[in-house]
C-alpha cells in the first residue's frame, strides 16, 4: 500500500512502513 502526498507542488510516493500516518499528518 503506498499513499502520495502534496507539498510545495512536489508530489511525494510514500510506501508504507517508510513514513506513519502521524508523520504524514505533521509534514502536511
């Protein structure tokens, strides 16, 4: 399962397992 995230106008690929949901939601 892999998720993409939004920043800057960079769109980040994460796997899960490298990044947790609560990290996601810090950098977000």
């Amino acid at each position: 399962m892999r998720f993409e995230v939004e920043i800057g106008g960079r769109k980040l690929v994460l796997k899960r397992g490298d990044i947790t949901a609560e990290e996601v939601d810090a950098i977000v």
